[in-house]
C-alpha cells in the first residue's frame, strides 16, 4: 500500500463530518468524510483526490498539501509526515549511521541520579548509563524498546502503563519509516513487530504518527516498585539521528526516594560505565 495514500485514507476516516460544516445524513455508511468531501474543501479535483488515494498522483504541491492538512485537521508532527510522505519518490532521505561520539559517552558518565540513554530512529538503545541498565534490569547491548515492549515478557511487566507506551512507539515508528522509507534495518524490525504482535498489527494500520519531546513513564520495577519518572527527549544537533532520553523523578516524591534506592543496587560490584552498542 502505498504510504501517502494509506495516510490519507486513515485520516480522512478520523474526521467528524459535523465539524467540517457536513449536514448531518443518516444514509453516511462511510466513517469520517467521503473522498469528494475532502476535495471539495480542500479545493481540488474529485479525481486528482481519489488518485492520490489510489497512489497513482505524483508530486502533489505544497499548496495541495497544506489545504489537505487544514481540511483532515493535522497537528504539526502530521502534517510534516505528509509532506515527507509526498516528496518520497522525488527525494529518498538516507537513514543515519547512529555512530555515538566518544564525547557523548563522557555526558552519559556525568548523568548519575537519573537513567538516561542514546536511541536512535529505530528506538535501538546505543549506550546508556549505570542508572538506566539497573531500571531496565537487562544488558543494554542488543536493547530496542519497540522489541522489548511488544515481544520481551519483562518488557510488558516492567512498564505500568503498557497500552499507552504500545501507542507511542508505534507512532515514532511510523515517523521514523516516513523520514527513511528505504532503511533496510527498520523494515526488518517493523516486519519483526508485525510477526510477533497482533497489537503492534492494529496499532500500525491505523498510520498514526508522534514525535519525540518529553512526558510521563510510569515503570512497575520488580526491586523498588513504581517509578513515576519524566522523560525529556533531546535531538542532538547533528545529521546522526540520536536522541539523548533523561528520566528524572519530581523532588521529594517517593519515585526520587525509588530512584536513589535503585542506584544504591549491587554498590559493592564496579560500577558500569555508559556502554556503547556496536555500531552494525
């Protein structure tokens, strides 16, 4: 299926026909808009929009996007999804190494009183801190937290809000899979996922998208119990594609008492440095 068709047609299907100005019609047996509603209101052609769903329109322009954003009522991280979609078969962006920098080894060691790690677009974990490999209770060599969610058992123990965390990492996915459309090692793992997981299945048909900034993980950890933690997400300022993620606990909470708790663990073996993944 092609991917900008697949994306509009999901979206299309989200929308309230009565907040786009549609009188209300007890004869509608689609859900959402009909494909002439969207192009009446977007200002373009019956049939240029159905060959934009059926994939066979190329080369959409800005201003076609931009009216088909308003009209399908896309956030911002949507809306940047559908014009890379768009400019896929003019322009293939190729996916990053995700190579770490000594340096950024150096910032991980001086992160000590919360978890924090590299991932990069794949949501593989490329290195880590002492505190985050005691949270995740696990080698991080070989750590994906899509995998480690939807296929590990101790990945589903260990997030207490599992079903919103599901949500999430496949709508990272997704952005990431329109951002390299042509990375051979995210189409394994998205195949992987689909295999695995009827609800990785559900959720990726669906063809919502997220970014990353920041919010609230809730982790169940078998040794100190809830950690109700804060997640920042920094985009390094480079062409790597890595992300630095800090988890960090409001002062004077139990979840700061839990994390302290936690870095206390297995103080009498040597304390692991930030651990950097091979890079593949």
């Amino acid at each position: 299926m092609d991917d900008l068709a697949g994306f509009l047609r999901t979206r299309r299907a989200r929308v309230d026909p009565a907040a786009a100005g549609i009188p209300a019609d007890s004869r509608r047996r689609v859900e959402g808009l009909r494909r002439e509603e969207v192009a009446h209101l977007s200002g373009v052609s019956v049939d240029y929009y159905v060959r934009l769903e059926q994939g066979r329109a190329t080369q959409p322009s800005e201003q076609v996007l931009d009216a088909l954003a308003r009209v399908l009522g896309l956030d911002e991280t949507e809306r940047g999804h559908l014009h890379r979609l768009a400019r896929q078969r003019r322009r293939r962006a190729k996916a990053p190494g995700g190579r770490v920098r000594p340096e950024l080894l150096r910032v991980l060691d001086l992160v000590t009183g919360a978890p924090a790690l590299l991932m990069d677009h794949r949501l593989d974990v490329l290195a880590a801190n002492r505190l985050a490999g005691l949270l995740y209770g696990r080698p991080i060599p070989g750590l994906n937290i899509a995998r480690h969610i939807f296929l590990e058992e101790d990945g589903h123990g260990l997030y207490a809000e599992w079903e919103p965390c599901t949500r999430d990492v496949v709508g990272l996915l997704r952005l990431a899979a329109g951002k390299y459309p042509e990375d051979p090692r995210l189409a394994s793992l998205i195949g992987e996922l689909s295999m695995g997981s009827e609800r990785f299945r559900r959720l990726w048909a669906r063809a919502d998208v997220r970014a990353r900034t920041h919010g609230r993980k809730v982790y169940r950890h078998p040794l100190v119990g809830l950690l109700e933690l804060h997640h920042e997400n920094f985009a390094l300022p480079d062409a790597s594609g890595i992300e630095l993620l800090v988890l960090s606990a409001a002062p004077g909470t139990p979840s700061e008492d839990g994390l302290r708790l936690l870095a206390g663990l297995d103080t009498d073996s040597d304390a692991p440095r930030p651990h950097e993944v091979p890079a593949k």
